[in-house]
C-alpha cells in the first residue's frame, strides 16, 4: 500500500454495534421529539412525556374542575427567604432546619479525615 493512501483502508474488526442504553434512551427521545413537534394543539391537551409506556399516545389532560384545588394553589416560584416568613409557621421551622443541614454538610466536606 502506498503512504498517499493508508487513510483510505478500511477497519478489519467489526464495528459495534450500539445496543447500550443510551442507544435505547436516545430512540426513545427521538419517539418524544416527533411527538413534540406533533403541533401546539396536542401540547395543551396532553401530559408530554407522563405516559409510561413504550407505545400509544399520551396522557390526556382533564378538565380543571377534574383536578384537587390545591393542585392550583401550590408555589412554583423562587425559594422562599427566611426573612420573609413568620417565625410561628411551621414553614419556617423546616427552612431553617433545611438550612442549617446543608451548611453543616458543607462544613463536613471540607474537614480532614
């Protein structure tokens, strides 16, 4: 074989073939995209990417009135400040135990063995 031309051989070992996982998951998100880009109508009236199962469509959204009420009621926004909350609330017990563990386990990381 010429050196001009070495880069043109072809491999003599079998390729892999891709039957990982992430092969399946990404098959399966390709199966999402599609029906992501199925149009806007079926993105307001079903739950994207909630069923379970391999096949079939999606979870079909029911009406509001179908839902509990404090499913609208719950609070989707920024983290709540301990500043902000009253001190008598339970909310505010959880937060500041919620704080102060996590600054302890900061302070675990970084002390030597």
């Amino acid at each position: 074989m010429s050196r001009s031309n070495w880069h043109k051989q072809k491999a003599t070992f079998p390729l892999p073939i891709m039957t990982s996982r992430a092969s399946m998951a990404a098959s399966r998100l390709g199966l999402r995209l599609a029906l992501h880009r199925k149009g806007p109508i079926l993105l307001t009236s079903h739950a994207m990417s909630a069923h379970i199962y391999k096949e079939g469509l999606p979870v079909a959204l029911k009406p509001d009135a179908e839902y509990p009420e404090w499913l609208f009621q719950m609070y989707f926004g920024p983290c709540k400040k301990l500043k902000g909350l009253d001190l008598e609330t339970p909310e505010y017990w959880r937060l500041l135990w919620r704080q102060t563990t996590q600054q302890w386990n900061k302070l675990c990381k970084t002390r030597p063995f």
